[in-house]
C-alpha cells in the first residue's frame, strides 16, 4: 500500500505512511475509534525526542555551515595530508562534516575544494569525489545526530550514545571500503574533469568574515556533543552494572550527556563562538535559525508517521504475531531489518523513508526477542546500512551527484551507485559479525 501510493500517486510519505497505518488498522480488526488514539499516542511519543535532537542539530548544523566551518576543516585537512593522499582528506572532512550538516549540504559547499584538487593533479574528479561523498554517506546513515539514526532509535527505544559509539566503530571501516579504496579504483576507469559550467555558490550562504573559523574550534564543537553523549552512556552503563556509584556527580554527568541538553549547550556555543563572535548580528543569527528548521521539519513529520506506523502494528497485535514468527525462524533480526530497509530504498528511493519504514516494522518485534542494548543498536545500524543500498534513479542523491560531478546516467550508476551499494554490505557484514561478539 504504501509503495502503490508513493510511487503511482506520487502522495509524500508522510501522507502515505498515515494512510497506510490507518488502514493496517482496519484490515486488522481494530475498533475505529481506538484508531484515532494509536495515531496520536504514535506520533506524539515519536517526537517529543525527535523533533527535539533533528531541530537543534539543524541548527548547530547551519550554523556551522553559513560560518565557514565545513571550509575551514577541508583546508586544514587537505594541507596536513598533502596532495598525494588528499582522497583521505576529503574522505575525513566529509565524515566529521556530515555529523551536523544535511548530505546534499556538505556536498555543495565541498564540491569546489575536490574540483580545485581533481584541476591540481590531472586526476579524475572520483579520485577525491568518492571519498567525499563516502565520508559524508557514511556519517548521515551510522552516526547520530544526523536524523536518520536519529529518527531509527528512537523508534527501536536504543541508547543513542551506544548507536553513536556503534556507529563510528562499523562507519570507520565501511568508508574506507568505499571511499578512497573504491575512489581509486573506478578513478582509473572512468575519468572525469571537473564541470566548469557548474556554478556551486549559494548567495544564501554569505559568509560574515572572510577569514574562515580555525580548525581546532570547528573539531572541538563538532566533537562536544558526541563526547557528551557517548560519557553519559557509559557512565549509565557502569552504575546499571555496579562499577560506578550513583553520586551528584555521575547524575549531574548523565544530565549534560542527555542529547536534549547536549546539543542545546553547542548550540548555544556555535551561535556565540561562530556566530556573535565573528561578527554576526543577532537578526541574521535567529534567520539562519530559522532557515535551518524548513529541511528539518520534513524529517520530523516523516519520523512521526513511521512511530504511527509503528503503534497501530503494536495496538492491533501484528507485532506480536510477527514477532512470535521471526522467534520461531532461523532469520537474524538484523538481516531482517537490513532487508526491509533495502527493499524500501530500492523501490521509493529515500532513505529516511526506508528507515523509518523499517524500524516501524521491526520495533514491534524486538521486545518479544529479548534482545540487550548493544544488539538494538546493531539493529539501528543495519537498518541504516540496508536504506543505504542501490541509489538509483528514483533517489534525488543520484542525480544531485550526477549534476556536480557531470556524469551522465551510467558513469554515475558505476561510481556512485556501486559506492552505494558498498556501504550497505559493508554495514551489514560488520553489523552480523559484531551480533555474534554482543
């Protein structure tokens, strides 16, 4: 149903998937007026946690973005790495810069510094564009707060610190699977020359000093957030098993490392040390603020819709009887999951969609399966990984990376596509091996 909607009728997602939850409900028997309740209850325990860490990220994000920050690590990483190994460069750049800026974002404003390296060194523009899009790929699917993984916990119910730290473990291998040691070999057979036509300004993005923010302020904001988190987490983790004493302190730890307040305080920290700082008024700073929020509004609505989905599959008993189905089968959860999620993304061609999909399915069954944190967020990686797979022509990223780098239809399917295709087995392969350790 929501495949024959998203596709033929061309109705958003976020329409189709309330559509779809309301008729799932029907179809199952469940009293109409009981409906109505599961959709709000469904909607409403989705984003009160979402709409919170999407909002505040886009903003930190933008932020970033409209300061020169994204700059400012490209450059400072191309010079420390140097030409010959600049593939890793933009490999790094694109991973740490993902993390709080939008994909098809960071892949404008870094577009140029590959096209500047691809002119340099007579390369083909894949040598240094597929590390680029791999970081920045990577980092928007594994590690939050970038709003899928975001959006995938919450409906799971994971800890979102273990997703972040599960994350970088599983994203460090897989991008350099796809990033320069893919980049390097489809450079040598497709070589590409950087599009001089393509004009990659964006006169929104104005900066407020010519002088980019320094590197060892933009790693450190970037990295605030995470560290925060990931703390909180292990130290939850170490007073639920007894190694750590509850005091004022390790509560007052667990307080600063809740994401709310996480990215409250580096939002607070980039608009000052970013934003007034460097000599941005106040009025510009609340208008970046508010331009960052418009992206972001339709990742929350689309998150909410999957949690409707999610609660009417719980509130007419399918998930239980999926549930006691999956248990009885010799099928791993985290296959399942990948394999749901890819199946969206191969038909529709969103990725938050295919994620959101998938964990709405999935989240009914994990609590019959009595699975422990860990493995919940290998499930949210692997769900992840599988929205991943198989760009193709029914994904705007397709085409966005076929218009700036200038590939016709098939040189994009073989870079792009293929680079892909590689974080998605990458990310399921890591994901299935770290099941058998957790």
């Amino acid at each position: 149903m929501l495949f024959i909607m998203v596709l033929k009728f061309k109705l958003s997602a976020f329409i189709s998937l309330l559509i779809t939850s309301i008729i799932v409900g029907i179809l199952t028997g469940m009293p109409l007026s009981e409906i109505a309740g599961s959709i709000e209850k469904g909607m409403g325990g989705t984003l009160g946690f979402v709409a919170t860490v999407v909002g505040l990220g886009a903003i930190f994000g933008q932020i970033l973005e409209s300061s020169g920050g994204a700059q400012s690590l490209a450059h400072y990483m191309v010079n420390k790495f140097g030409k010959e190994r600049s593939s890793w460069a933009m490999m790094i750049t694109g991973f740490l810069v993902a993390i709080p800026v939008f994909f098809d974002v960071g892949l404008i404003i870094l577009i140029p510094v590959a096209y500047a390296l691809s002119r340099d060194t007579k390369r083909s523009l894949l040598y240094y564009g597929i590390p680029l899009l791999a970081g920045l790929a990577v980092t928007h699917s594994f590690v939050p707060p970038t709003p899928g993984p975001v959006a995938v916990a919450r409906i799971l119910q994971a800890d979102l610190g273990l997703v972040i730290l599960i994350g970088f473990i599983m994203g460090v291998p897989t991008v350099i699977i796809a990033g320069p040691i893919w980049g390097k070999f489809i450079s040598k057979r497709i070589n590409i020359r950087p599009p001089d036509e393509i004009n990659v300004q964006d006169p929104e993005l104005n900066k407020t000093s010519q002088k980019i923010p320094p590197f060892g302020l933009i790693i450190t904001l970037i990295l605030v957030p995470l560290i925060l988190i990931i703390t909180s987490t292990l130290v939850d983790l170490g007073i639920e098993q007894s190694i750590l004493y509850e005091s004022s302190f390790t509560r007052f730890v667990v307080f600063i490392g809740h994401p709310f307040i996480a990215l409250i305080i580096v939002t607070l920290l980039s608009l000052y040390l970013l934003g007034y700082k460097r000599g941005m008024t106040k009025q510009k700073m609340l208008d970046l603020s508010s331009r960052a929020l418009g992206p972001a509004g339709i990742i929350i609505l689309i998150t909410g819709a999957g949690g409707v989905l999610k609660q009417i599959l719980v509130d007419s008993g399918m998930g239980k009887i999926m549930a006691e189905s999956i248990a009885s089968s010799s099928f791993p959860p985290v296959l399942l999951a990948w394999s749901l999620a890819a199946v969206v993304r191969i038909t529709q061609g969103s990725a938050t969609v295919a994620m959101i999909t998938a964990a709405g399915i999935i989240s009914p069954v994990l609590p019959l399966l009595e699975i422990n944190r860990p493995e919940t967020a290998l499930i949210v990686i692997s769900i992840a990984s599988g929205a991943t797979i198989l760009s193709h022509v029914n994904d705007s990223g397709f085409w966005l990376v076929s218009k700036y780098f200038g590939m016709d239809e098939k040189q994009t399917l073989r870079s792009w596509t293929t680079m892909e295709t590689l974080v998605a087995l990458c990310g399921l392969f890591f994901c299935l091996l770290a099941d058998l350790l957790v």
